[in-house]
C-alpha cells in the first residue's frame, strides 16, 4: 500500500507540475525575450493537447507574447473537441493573441478549434474541412445518427457564423446532403443550397446559376487557396517564419513547447476513466462484503482520487463535482456505519454520488437548454449505467465462482464445509457447546452498529453470539428475545424497555440448534 500511495503521489506531481517539455533558450544566447509561443495539435486531438493548450496560455500571458497554433490533425472526440475550441475562443475574448495555422490538415474537430483563433494561415496545400460527426461500433465508423447529427448541424452553423464564417459553407463540411451552388441573383454572386435552389425552380424565380461549389453527397474540404477565397483563412504561408512576418512580427523571437509525459499520461488518465470507474465500485463493493476497512477500501478510494484527478485536470470535473461526489461517499458511509437503516443518508448519499460522476463527465457550464449539452449529458450517462453494469456482473461472477477456485477457496468457506470450531475458533478451546433455545431471553452486549454481539440465557459460559442488526442501532444492555433458531443462527429482538423494536440477524455459535 505504501509504493501505490507513493505511486499516487508521483503521478500527481508529475501531471501538475512544472511543464518539463518546454524547449530551454540558452542563457548565453544573445537577443531579446521570447515574443511568441508555439505548439502543435498533431494527431488525433485528446486531453493532453488541451493541457499543451493551458500552459502554453500560461507562458504566452507570463511573457506577453503571442501564441501560434500549428494544426496537423484529424479530429478528436466531439466532447473534448467543443471543449477545447470553446477555451481558444475564450483566450481570444480574453485578449491574447492566438494564431491559427494549418501546415498541413485541420480535419473535423480541428476546423472548429482553427477557426476559434484570431487569425488563421494556411499552407496552400493544406486542407480544412470535411467534419462529419462520426460514431465507432460494432460495425466500424459509421455517420452518428440523425439526433447527434442535427444538434451538432445548429452548433456549427452558429460557431461559423460567430466566427465571420459562412454557416452554408460550414454546413458542407459536416452534412453530405448539404448541396451549395454560386448563382447571380441581380447581378451580386452569392451561394445558396440546393434546398433554396428549389424554391427558386418552384416559384419559377430561377436565378443564373454560375456553378456547382460542393454536389450533394460530397463532404466539403477545402485547399488553403480555396480556404482564403472563400473566407475561412486569412491568407497563405509556408512558414511559420511568414506567419509571424504577415502578423507585424518579424524577427520576434519564436520558442516551440512540446508535450511532457505528464501531459500525456494526463491524456491516458482520461482515456481509463471508465475502467477506473469500474474498479473503484468493485472494490467498493468487496470492501463492504469485508469486516473493518482494508486494502479493498483503499483501493476504492485510490481509484476514485485517480479519475476526478484527471478530469479536473482535464478541465471537466470541476471543484463543486468532487465536493458532491466525495458529500456522497459519506453520506453512504453514514448510512452504512453510523445510522443503519434510517434510509435517506444512503439515498441522498446515492444521489450525490451519481450526481458528482455524472457532472464530471460532461464539465462545468452544462445547460440542459442546449440540445448538444443534453446529448452530452445523455452519452455520460449511458457511459455510467454501462459502466456500473459491467460492475455488477463483474462481482456477482466473482462471488459465485471465486469461492471454487483455489486462491479464492482459502479466502471463502464454502457452504457445508464450515464447523463451529473453523469459523469460531474460541468455542472449541472452552470445550462446550453453546445452546440456544428458542424464547430464550438475554441481552445485548455492545451496540450493533450494526454489528455487535448477545448473550441468551442457557448459554454456558456467556458465550456471545455476533450479531448484525437489520435496521437501526440497537444499543448495549438492551435485551434480546429468541425468536427462532436453527443450525448456525439465531434471529433476536432488542427490547428498549417499552417495546420490542429492532431485529437482528445473530450468527449462532454452536452447529446443533433446535428448530
């Protein structure tokens, strides 16, 4: 346990320490401070590039600089993409000057977060667009379903034109059934869809069609000339020399960060959440099957602590998630320890708990007006039922084969295999065998918390029987009645003084007694 909490505590300083993947400028190295910062969102986008993102923010802000960004991506999760192309946009609101350049494709996710900078270059042969949403099963990659697709067709229409974009244009790249054509409607060239194209023909208003710019079924993608001419880049270059030339910065001092290890385990935390999910609830669940609180608990709590880590590093989980989650672990704890059977410790427990995963899945700023924030909302809970599924099938697998096999035999008695004498070693030493008869009367003698123990009258020798209660805490010295017995136990009540009240499940000491 020691080398896994040390482990622990390495990996957290290891993630949000300091960046040791920034290229260091000699000190002998003549010349004025670095005026601009550099990083690369190169293959798929994931939640180390966001963090890259952060500190790169962070060094430009310290030093005054600007910010370049070099796209040479794919795409990445729609979740993760939104994110980050919602915090470029922020900085930029903010003031810093971000500058986009695409030197070689900026596909999908990557279009979004481009156009989010303040300015964008791009090479000539550089290509930007073709954003389908897209979902992997079964069956491969596959277009997402019409839901996903309209919410995210509204999402980008409005990002586009937030951003001086053509949302038509935008649509293209997103929606193969999207058709645009140029036509000359009193002499001003202006794009339409296919749709408006029908009307026209419709209403017999049909206007000079001047050419087909993307055919229906076609995803768009455009060239960096093609991306200047129709607005979405402001102009060409090569380098990010010429980049730094065409934005008044010539000469500027120009450092590149690359990612760290921490940045990247950062993005592998975040692809295990789920497994760490998983983990944490089956040993949660083994913890509470064990007396006391051992290694099972530890690493419940371990697993926990590992994956809200990561998602607030990530930026998801934020500060009032883990409070709730962690509200709702003691809650539960409450219930389970504290006030058995008093019920609404437990539920709300549960429901702060589920609230708190969920929460952190999806990230701070959730509106439940926004259709693409409920989708989100949705897949995260998806996620967590499937997740908690798993869980459960998991451990009932594990109690029903565990016991058969040879490690998990040394650590389970088997049904009819055990004696009084294996599971209460301290009933054989006294050389007598405890009776409990059924009416008999006796007492408790610790509080059932709810586990304690009794002693009936006609047990020799005060033998104690453990007890768990049901329901409630049933106190010291309270009395106990026998309701029945049978081999191996003994269910009793505890009586307060006025009334019989809670029950108990009392294991019996002895293997012989009467029904």
């Amino acid at each position: 346990m020691t080398r896994l909490l040390a482990l622990f505590v390495l990996v957290l300083a290891a993630v949000s320490g300091p960046a040791l993947g920034t290229r260091q400028v000699d000190e002998d190295d003549a010349g004025p401070a670095p005026g601009a910062r550099g990083l690369r969102g190169e293959g798929p986008l994931d939640a180390g590039h966001l963090a890259l993102f952060q500190r790169a923010v962070s060094e430009a802000r310290a030093a005054d600089a600007v910010l370049v960004m070099a796209f040479d991506t794919p795409g990445g999760e729609l979740t993760r993409m939104r994110q980050f192309a919602a915090a470029v946009d922020e900085e930029v609101q903010g003031g810093l000057p971000i500058i986009g350049w695409v030197d070689d494709e900026a596909l999908s996710a990557g279009t979004w977060i481009a156009i989010a900078c303040e300015s964008l270059y791009m090479r000539e042969r550089a290509t930007i667009g073709a954003a389908q949403a897209v979902m992997i099963g079964p069956q491969g990659m596959q277009p997402a379903g019409e839901k996903i697709a309209s919410a995210y067709r509204a999402w980008v229409r409005a990002w586009a034109e937030d951003h001086g974009r053509s949302p038509l244009l935008a649509q293209a790249m997103i929606d193969p059934a999207t058709e645009v054509r140029k036509v000359r409607i009193d002499g001003v060239e202006r794009l339409i869809s296919g749709r408006e194209w029908n009307d026209y023909v419709v209403r017999g208003d049909e206007p000079e069609l001047v050419g087909t710019l993307v055919a229906e079924g076609e995803l768009w993608a455009l060239t960096g000339s093609q991306a200047v001419q129709y607005g979405f880049a402001d102009a060409l270059a090569e380098t990010v020399d010429e980049v730094l030339a065409k934005q008044g910065l010539s000469g500027t001092r120009y450092e590149t960060l690359e990612k760290t290890a921490s940045e990247d385990l950062l993005a592998s935390l975040h692809g295990m959440r789920l497994l760490l999910l998983f983990l944490g609830l089956s040993f949660g669940y083994v913890e509470l099957k064990a007396p006391g609180f051992g290694i099972p608990g530890v690493l419940s709590l371990l697993c926990f602590a590992v994956m809200f880590v990561g998602q607030y590093l990530v930026g998801l989980a934020d500060v009032p998630h883990i409070v709730l989650a962690v509200l709702g672990i003691g809650l539960v704890a409450t219930e389970l320890f504290v006030l058995p059977g008093m019920i609404w410790p437990g539920a709300a427990g549960a429901l702060c708990l589920i609230a708190g995963l969920l929460l952190s899945q999806v990230g701070p700023g959730l509106s439940l007006g926004d259709a693409w924030d409920r989708l989100i909302l949705f897949d995260a809970t998806f996620q967590l039922v499937g997740t908690a599924t798993a869980a459960v099938v998991a451990i009932w697998i594990l109690s029903r084969f565990l016991p058969e096999t040879p490690v998990g035999g040394r650590l389970v008695l088997a049904g009819g295999q055990a004696t009084v004498a294996d599971a209460m070693p301290e009933a054989r030493e006294a050389s007598h065998t405890a009776h409990a008869r059924p009416g008999a009367i006796g007492e408790t003698r610790t509080t059932m918390r709810p586990v304690g123990t009794v002693v009936l009258e006609g047990d020799r020798s005060g033998i104690e029987h453990e007890a768990r209660a049901e329901t409630g805490v049933i106190a010291a010295g309270a009395q106990a009645y026998n309701a029945c017995s049978n081999t191996g136990a003994v269910y009793v009540f505890a009586y307060d003084g006025s009334a019989w009240s809670q029950s108990a499940y009392v294991k019996a000491s002895n293997a012989e007694a009467e029904d």
